[in-house]
C-alpha cells in the first residue's frame, strides 16, 4: 500500500481509539479554557469535560454550526493568541459574513501532513509533477494542495488562472504526471482534449485525484480508460479544515478518514442521534489536533454513509461512501459551498434597496457547472440608458466573483418567468 | 505498553487529577511536563501504586494494575526513581543497588541479581568505582545515578523517572539525559516526568503538556519543542491579551 504515513493509517482500532480519546480530551479542555463560545456552550448544557471517559460520548456534546462560526467572525473562536497564528485563511463561507480560519505552525503541519496522505494514497510521489487545477473559489485548497504535494517532495505547479486549453499545453508540455482538479472539470479537460485532437499518448498524466463534487462512475470509467490513469476521490472542506480529510485508496470503495486528525459521526439531520453504518447522514467533524480553530462537532452539511467493514488495503481508518447530498439550502457549485441568501446579501449591497426578485438556474455546459442568476426586471436597478444597465451588471457578476470567487451569468426576466416556476425569491432551479 | 484512561486522584478533597489519558508504547521514551502543581508526580504515583486513584484504568500490557498494592506493581515490572532520588543515605552504594532487588531475592536470583549488578556497573562505572562508599556522600548526580540504578535492579520494564534533572548543574543533567537515552536502546520503556522541558523533550519520542491536573496538549517532542504554548509554559510567560504584539494601534 502506497502512504505517507502508514504506521497511523494501519493502527490498529483499540490503539487508535485510546489516541483519539486522549486527543480529545486535550481538545476539551483546551477549547473550554480558550474559547469563550465553548465555555458558554458547555456552561449552559451543564456539561463537564472532565467527565467524557469514551470517543462514544462525544455524542451528549453540542454542535458547531456555520451560522455559529460566522456569529463569532473573524476571531472570536480562535483558541490561540495572534501572536501565534502564521496563516490566515479566509474563504466566503455560507452566510452573508465571509469565515475566517487561523493556522499555527503545528496546524499546517499537520494539514500538510493529512493532505499529503490523500495524494500518496492516489499514488502521488516525489518525482511526479503536479498540476492544480481549480477555481478560485478554491483557493484554499488550491494551496493546501500545493504545499502537500511538496511536502512529498513532487514538483508543483500551483492553481493559476488560465483557460483550458492552456492548462492542457501546460499538461502537456511539462510533462505533468498527476492531476489534481474537481470531477467536473477533469470531464471538461476530457472534452477538450478531444475537441483539439491532442493525443492522449502524448500525455505523460498517471493519476488524477479529484475533491469538490459527486463523482459519477461512468466518469470515472470514462476517465480512466480514455487517458489510461487511475483516478481516486478525496473529500474535504473547502472552508474550514483540509482537502484530504477523506481519501480513497486504491481499492476505490470509498474515502478513508484521518481518524487520527479528526473524529467522523454521521448523525441524523432531523434529530441529531448518531447513525449506523451504512444509514446515511450528516457528516459531523471534530478536529483532534487543531489549535489555532477547534472545532467540536461541527455540522458539515454533506450527506454520507459509514461503511464499518475492513478495507483490503490495510488502512484501519474508518471509511465512508462518497457525498450524495448536502443537507439544508446549501448548493455545491463547482466544488464552491454557496447559500442562496449569499448572493440575495450581494444583490441587497449592490442594489443598495430591497434587492429584486431572483432565482438561481445550475446547468452545465461542457460538463462545467455553470450559474445563472435570473433577475426579475425592476427600477431599482436598471434604468433606461442601456450603458447603465450593463453597468450595473457586470458590477453585480464582479461583486459575486469577488465574494464568492464563482462565475456568474445573468439574465433579466420577467416578473412572469419567476412566477412561473413557483419559487420564492432566491430559490434554485437545479439543471445539472 | 502502558495506557491510562480517565485517571482522576485526589488529595483529600482537592482534585489532583482530572480524566487524564495517556500510553506509552513499548521502548518509547514519554514525557509528562508542565508547571509545579500540574500534576506530574501525581501520575507517576498513581501508576506505581503509592497513591489510590479515585476513578479510572491504568493497565501494564494487558494487566490493570489501579487497586494494586505497590510491591506488586512493581512485580508486574513497572519501577520508580522518586523525585529527590531518595536513596538510604547511610547504607552503602552496593548495598542501596542490592535492596533494589528486594522482590528477587526472596526469589533466590542471586546470579541473575550479580549479573545485573555489573550490568548497571557498566551503565555507571562511577557507582563501580564507590561501590563501597556511603551514598549519602555521593554528589547530587552520582546519586541520581544510584537512583536509577537501584530501579533497574527490579528489571522493569517500565522506568518511571520522577525530575531525575532536578538540582543538577546543566552538565550533569546532559549526563543524565543520556544515560536514559541508552538505558532505552537497551530495552527499557521510559515515562518521565520533568520540569526542564526542553532537556527531557530532546531525548523522547513524544509528550504530554499537563495544566492544573488536566493534559491540555499532547504531541510529538519535536511538535512540542517549537510549540508557542510549551515556550511559554516553559519560560513561564503568557500573553497578557489576544492582541499582544500584534495590535497596530
């Protein structure tokens, strides 16, 4: 088995449970002294850490939720002071105030460490070349992944900005072994290629890894055969904590957890009670090591299942299926987390008024996802000079890249066209 | 080797102890640190037996050894170098290494007990050298050595050292530091409990940070030694406020 490393990954059980309960203990009491909102929490429940004695009683904990994250924005969950914080990473979150997360030294480390794990399971090692390709709104793992596929000692070429066909003269000109993209875009890539008439022979690609959207396995198939690599998944947060929190092994039946970093619970939605394996759920995170930003059972909104049988790979970190859904309003545009009140808060911003009326329709092209925001036609935006009009939208698509680090198209339509498709304001019409 | 789970001790009604957890691996080196009152020592005793604990497990391989008397935890093959070596001042150095194999000579071992003895000569051959001598003449790192010594002499498995650097100039504690270092390329699992943090890091594998009877951090001994929070706890300096040093204004 290819890993980073493995003594971790190949614990046995009873040891990693021991690991885990010491870890989390120390999280406890570190995030109880540290950070005022723990405190309060575990006050008001009337909760004592020093009485957690099992990994299983995590479950009597509160929740952590993006709603409490952003009530806490920028620092207020920080359990280290300032002076200790080396990376500041801010991403656009899900509700109209941007998340910010603090790492220490140790915290990146240990992020490199945990990302590095899901690229040596794809079969990254250090004489690949390694090319990143993904939107900005990914950027933070755009540059955890950088620093990963370095810690292996690859060669990296970071997430830069270019069109397709650029990043597939880059492919092929430099000679890169190991993609790293979404689903949706090495589809895309798959697309061009043919449309070019490059051939795939002249690639030297091996692997790609993909993180940020479903994967179909007809994609995959198509994917593997066509360019004759091996594609394995990761899963992770783009907001919060690391790509590689979940990663796929060679078997390819589901992500591995870095049990030693996290604690996973997939807990039902409606009621919060912890689910069996195999019983989808809400992924529910803890981390274990963090100590700029614990986080305690924090909601992540995507939808999975356990899968409790041992891997033949020899991993003994828990695994589960791959993310089907997301619970609540939450949509995953091109591996982007984004609520629909975002984009109604830039509208609001923009419009400086009771923004207008607007749905948003998901559709892809080329495999891409692409956004359309339909407008209903109103006066508080537009005006009869057809520059200011123009004007004032590419301002609204600037402002909802700048936040949102997505391209967005829009369309002005009729009141009747809303009406039409019985939404309320802000509502999706999912085409993908 | 050694795990502990949820261990929580009192001193009469003070809480000591609060649900600390912790393992040491076979022929790992452990560091236990913090500052005075975090509890160290208390752990150490509570493992070795000298003090109950109220709620928890500690088990040795796969004994549980928390409502053993301790003679028998020794037995089991866990010993202990105290804090201020302890060692009987008036007796002889031989004689102090000899009671270190009290339970093995009432089990007649007497040629294994000899060879052992010159095993530990050869460990320290300054206690060879003195082995004549009154310990309570021995200078302050001879008689950690004696200490240590003595402990072996019970054949742990487990060493559990209790600050064996305190009142030693910084050259003897090197000393010191290095000697355990060989002592566990020789087999032995060490669990040490220090308050020079930086000395008993560098010769471990991993560490515990401990804070008013709870671990609040745990970690490689390389993680720990550039950690923020173990400097500070280490010089003894806090920030005053999530600013300090970087506030603009």
């Amino acid at each position: 088995m290819k890993s980073f490393n493995g003594n971790n990954e190949k614990m046995n059980r009873d040891e990693l449970e021991q690991l885990q309960l010491e870890q989390l203990q120390s999280t406890l009491n570190r995030a109880y002294k540290n950070v005022p909102f723990y405190k309060k929490q575990f006050d008001l429940l009337g909760i004592d850490t020093s009485t957690l004695s099992s990994v299983q009683q995590i479950k009597d904990l509160p929740f952590t939720t993006r709603q409490d994250l952003a009530n806490n924005y920028p620092y207020d969950l920080f359990a280290v002071p300032l002076r200790d914080i080396v990376r500041i990473s801010p991403s656009a979150g899900t509700t109209a105030k941007p998340l910010v997360v603090g790492y220490t030294k140790g915290d990146l480390k240990a992020r490199n460490t945990v990302t590095a794990r899901f690229l040596a399971a794809g079969g990254v090692v250090d004489t690949d070349i390694v090319q990143i390709c993904l939107n900005p709104g990914l950027s933070s793992w755009g540059r955890a992944l950088k620093e990963g596929a370095e810690n292996i000692g690859a060669s990296v070429m970071p997430m830069t900005h270019m069109s397709t066909s650029k990043q597939l003269m880059a492919m092929k000109d430099y000679r890169t072994s190991v993609l790293l993209t979404t689903p949706s875009y090495a589809m895309h890539i798959l697309e061009v290629i043919k449309d070019t008439n490059i051939e795939t022979s002249n690639l030297a690609l091996k692997a790609i890894l993909v993180l940020g959207g479903p994967l179909d396995p007809d994609w995959r198939n198509r994917l593997e055969r066509v360019l004759d690599i091996s594609l394995t998944a990761g899963y992770g947060l783009s907001d919060v904590t690391a790509p590689g929190i979940g990663f796929e092994c060679h078997e390819k039946n589901g992500l591995h957890i870095s049990e030693d970093y996290f604690m996973l619970e997939i807990i039902d939605p409606g009621t919060g009670d912890v689910c069996l394996p195999g019983k989808y759920g809400e992924v529910v995170l803890t981390t274990l090591t963090a100590r700029a930003f614990p986080l305690i059972r924090f909601r992540t909104g995507d939808l999975a299942s356990i899968k409790d049988d041992l891997c033949p790979c020899g991993r003994s970190f828990v695994r589960i299926s791959e993310i089907t859904g997301h619970t609540g309003e939450v949509l995953t545009i091109a591996g982007v987390k984004v609520h629909p009140a975002q984009i109604e808060h830039i509208l609001k911003t923009v419009s400086g008024k009771t923004p207008p009326r607007f749905l948003i329709r998901l559709y892809k092209e080329n495999f891409l996802d692409m956004v359309e925001i339909w407008l209903e036609i109103t006066e508080t935006i537009f005006s009869d000079e057809v520059k200011l009009v123009e004007n004032s939208l590419k301002h609204l698509r600037r402002q909802v890249f700048q936040m949102l680090g997505l391209e967005v198209s829009i369309r002005l339509v009729e009141a009747s066209t809303i009406e039409q498709h019985d939404l309320p304001s802000g509502g999706v019409i999912d085409d993908r | 080797m050694l795990r502990v789970k949820n261990l929580h001790a009192h001193y009469g009604r003070i809480k000591a102890l609060e649900n600390v957890s912790l393992h040491v691996y076979s022929n790992e080196i452990v560091s236990l640190i913090g500052a005075n009152g975090a509890g160290k020592t208390t752990i150490l005793n509570a493992i070795s037996g000298l003090i109950p604990c109220t709620q928890g497990e500690i088990y040795c391989e796969k004994t549980k050894i928390n409502n053993l008397s301790a003679e028998k935890i020794v037995a089991v093959g866990i010993s202990q170098v105290p804090e201020g070596r302890q060692i009987f001042a008036p007796l002889t150095v031989l004689e102090n290494l000899e009671l270190g194999a009290y339970l093995r000579f009432k089990k007649k071992e007497k040629d294994s007990i000899r060879e052992d003895l010159e095993g530990i000569f050869r460990l320290f051959p300054r206690l060879e050298e003195r082995n004549k001598q009154i310990a309570g003449t021995l200078s302050g790192g001879e008689q950690q050595m004696l200490a240590i010594g003595r402990a072996l002499m019970a054949r742990p498995k487990l060493l559990l050292l209790d600050e064996p650097s305190m009142g030693l100039a910084p050259l003897v504690t090197k000393d010191i530091m290095n000697t355990i270092s060989a002592l566990r390329d020789s087999g032995v699992t060490i669990l040490i409990v220090e308050q020079n943090a930086q000395a008993s890091l560098k010769i471990s594998d991993r560490g515990y940070v401990l804070e008013t009877g709870r671990v609040i951090l745990q970690g490689s001994s390389v993680d720990l030694l550039n950690d923020s929070d173990v400097k500070r706890a280490y010089l003894g300096k806090d920030y005053k406020t999530f600013w300090e040093g970087r506030d603009t204004n």
